[in-house]
C-alpha cells in the first residue's frame, strides 16, 4: 500500500474552532464586498447639491484595500492557528480562548460604551461575541476530553 501524509482527523473541538473561524470572517468579508460593490457606484451616482458650485469626491480604493489586506492576514493566521490545534501541545488551545475571550469582552465593552441598547447588543451579539463564544467553546471541548483532541 502507498504510504501517503497522514490524516487529519477533526474532533469536535476542531469542528467548533472552524465554525468560529468562519464565522469571524465571513461578517467583514461580506461588509468589504458590499462596500467595494456600492462605494464606487455612490461617485456615479448624481449628487443632490444646493450651492452653485458643487464637487464630488473621487473614489478612494485606499481604505478598503487596507481592511481587505487586514482581513486576509487574520484569516491567514486563523488557518495557522487552526493547524496547530492538530498537535500536541496545548499552546494553540489556550490562545484560542485568549483570543475569544477578548473577542467577547470587546463586545461588551462596546455595548457598555454604548449604553446597552437592543439594537447595538444585538450586533455585537452577532459579531464579535458569537464567535468569540464558539472560540472558547472550542478550546473547553479539547480541554475536556484531551484524548480525543
């Protein structure tokens, strides 16, 4: 029989861990692609403008360049963090709970900022807290059975 790299078999903390790395980076990367499909239609679209003299704004790819960059560096270093879970050491466990209990603080914090209205709980419940919890449920699961992760 051939001799092939060996197999990586999923646990159901690792099941968790993808579904929160999905998760976290699916939210901002379907914001980016919204506004990279309607920002340059905005400069297209005619202005309402009551002053004699009126000047549009070029469009500006600039920022939305750097938060894509931004995104497909977290999303590089999420696929890594989630490989090292695969072996041995707990390290890449105890960052994943690090990282989502600081994805779940900063949602409250911000809900807390500001001042724990529906609508902003809500949001905040969907991204960031969500995966932040799906994160540390993720790293109690390995914990929990370290046989099986």
């Amino acid at each position: 029989m051939g001799e092939g790299p060996p197999l990586l078999i999923r646990r159901d903390a690792q099941r968790a861990l993808s579904l929160a790395i999905a998760w976290f980076l699916a939210i901002p990367a379907l914001v980016l692609g919204y506004l990279a499909v309607v920002l340059p239609l905005a400069a297209v679209l005619p202005a309402d403008c009551f002053r004699e003299t009126c000047e549009r704004q070029p469009f500006d790819p600039s920022p939305l360049l750097l938060a894509a960059a931004c995104l497909i560096l977290v999303g590089i270093g999420s696929l890594v963090l989630y490989r090292l879970t695969y072996g041995p050491a707990r390290l890449a466990w105890t960052v994943v709970a690090v990282i989502g209990s600081l994805l779940v603080v900063a949602a409250l914090a911000f809900d807390a900022a500001n001042g724990l209205g529906w609508e902003v709980a809500l949001i905040t419940f969907a991204w960031p807290m969500a995966p932040g919890l799906m994160a540390i449920d993720g790293a109690w699961r390995s914990r929990r059975s370290p046989g099986s992760s």
